[in-house]
C-alpha cells in the first residue's frame, strides 16, 4: 500500500479491518516501527476525532507528529493553477507540500468539499497534489468526496457487533440545519458493498448519492420498510447530489426511539459530530443501542492499522 487515499488501497477491506481489531488487545507492540519516524498532519478543516485518533495511532506505533492548521499555524494556501497571488493566500500548495514532505515521513491530509462544483470537487485537487508531489505515503483524513478513515473504524465496529453473519446496515439520510458534504456516505457506501452485509440506502426522493459509490445498494425511499429488520442503523446527512450541494429539508426524517422499534433492535450508528434532536433523538443518542463512542474510539486502531501497513513502505 503506497498510499491510503480510498478503498480502492485495501485489497482485503474485510481482513484489513480484523486485523485492525486485533491490534487493539496489544496497541502499544509495535512502537518500534515507527521508531525516528515523522507523520505531518495537515488540515485544511476543522476536527476532532481525526485530529486525536491520527495522533494517538501515531503515538502506538512511536510516530512523531507534526499538526498543521492551514490558515491558522500555516499560511493560507493557494490551490489553483496559474492563480495571480494577489488575495489572501500567501504561499502555493506547488511549494508547500514538497517542503512539507521535506520533514515528513508520512502526510495526511484533511481537505473539504467546496460544494458548489461537482465536477470541481470530484478533482480532488488538494489530496492530488499531496500524493503527487509530496513523494510520500499519504493518508486521506477526509477529502472532497471520502472519508475512508471513517468507513474502516465503522466496519471494525459493524464487526464487533454483529448479531449474525450476514446483518442488515442501513444508511438513513437524516436533517441537519446546512447543506453538508458527501463524503461520509460515499465512503461508508464503497466499503459496505465490499463487507459480508446486507446494505441498503434510505433517503427522501431527491436525495440520491452518486452511483459510482453506491452501485451494488438497494435503495429503499420508504424509511420505514428500509429500518424493517435491520441490525444497524448508520444516520448521515448528505446535500443533494444532482442538484449540487443544494440544501433539503426533511425534519420527519430525524432518527428516533419510534422508528428504530420498526428495526431487529438495531444498533444506533453516526460517525459524530451529531446535531441532536436534528438529526438523532436524544433518546436514540442515549439510548442502550447506540454505539457511536465506541465507534469513535475505533477510529485510532483503523489508522493504527493504516499506518502500520505504510511504514512498511519506508523500509
Ligand atoms: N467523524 C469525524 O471525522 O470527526 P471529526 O470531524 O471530528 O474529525
């Protein structure tokens, strides 16, 4: 693995996230791998489950780390091609990503969606530009379109608690208060069409996600046929796709106690940050069947398990 920028990196997406589980009964075993190693942290956006479960991952394997903020502790970086640097951006990511790779060992980058571009985001111009000019492993701690971090810690939870072989995950569209990006979703949906599982897709007509994510789903409009035997129940807002970017409200979609009677005692999943009483009733969220903490927690030991395999690439 050179780099872990999607699923498409993972050959083995199921062992992948066993092995990740198995790291978390010794976490600290292997800190002489990482031994005089650097990992740099960039974020374009805020966080922070990434921001720490990266950190801590680095920590296990005795990874140094080096946390950038850009516009904050780092300049304000241009990203365009021939801009005049005239505005506020005071240095090219041209030169700032080889310098950065100058220091590093490994990068990782966190760069949101613009979100009023389809075609403009699906470049992923920023998580291109680290992986083609930093001459470095580079980890993806969110892009314009993935977030696979987050889908290999949701995976090692599905598996912890799976009630059976084969359980039913459904991905509920839930409100929120903005248009928000769709990456969560893309990635959950790549790796649930590649894991042992039955997946279906529910959201409000209008609402579809991009095919090349989701092909191999049923989707199901019916959020109450959808939750029907499910195990578990993973809520996430996403803007319209077709529409791009564009805004939909739909308050009667929010996840609660009612609806997830309709399951087979599912569990109550969501990546976090969560709007309560938006998205989630409070009485889901603190419920005996949610398990977003725990899936939280999970994110250190999938990047644990991202890292450990790119460290090989530096011997
Ligand atoms: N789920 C997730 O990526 O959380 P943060 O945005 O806080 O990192």
């Amino acid at each position: 693995m050179n780099n872990f920028l999607s699923l498409d990196d993972v050959s083995d997406p199921m062992a992948f996230a066993r092995e990740a589980i198995e790291l978390k009964k010794n976490p600290l075993a292997d800190m002489h791998l990482g031994r005089g190693k650097m990992l740099g942290m960039v974020f374009f956006n805020s966080s922070l489950r990434t921001r720490m479960s990266v950190q801590k991952a680095a920590f296990n394997l005795g990874i140094q780390t080096m946390v950038l903020n850009v516009g904050g502790d780092l300049w304000t970086l241009e990203t365009q091609d021939g801009a005049v640097m005239n505005g506020k951006a005071a240095e090219h990511i041209k030169e700032a990503v080889p310098v950065m790779a100058n220091y590093c060992d490994i990068l990782a980058v966190r760069c949101f969606p613009g979100l009023e571009n389809r075609d403009i985001d699906s470049e992923e111009k920023i998580l291109t530009a680290f992986a083609t000019k930093s001459g470095k492993p580079v980890v993806n701690m969110e892009s314009a379109t993935l977030h696979p971090l987050q889908s290999l810690a949701d995976l090692i939870t599905i598996l912890e608690h799976q009630p059976k072989p084969r359980p039913k995950v459904v991905l509920s569209w839930a409100p929120h208060i903005k248009p928000l990006p769709h990456c969560v979703s893309n990635s959950f949906s790549q790796w649930m069409n590649k894991a042992d599982v039955e997946f279906v897709i529910t959201h409000p007509k209008g609402l579809e996600l991009g095919t090349k994510y989701t092909k191999g789903a049923v989707i199901e409009h019916d959020q109450r046929k959808a939750f029907e035997g499910a195990d578990f129940i993973y809520a996430k807002n996403w803007s319209s796709y077709n529409d791009y970017g564009k805004f939909m409200d739909a308050p009667e979609w929010i996840i609660d106690a009612e609806k997830m009677a309709w399951t087979n005692q599912a569990r109550f999943m969501h990546c976090l940050p969560v709007r309560r009483n938006v998205e989630v009733a409070d009485d889901v969220l603190d419920g005996p069947h949610s398990i977003v903490v725990k899936q939280a927690a999970n994110r250190e030991f999938a990047t644990q398990r991202v890292l450990k395999e790119l460290l090989k690439e530096l011997k």
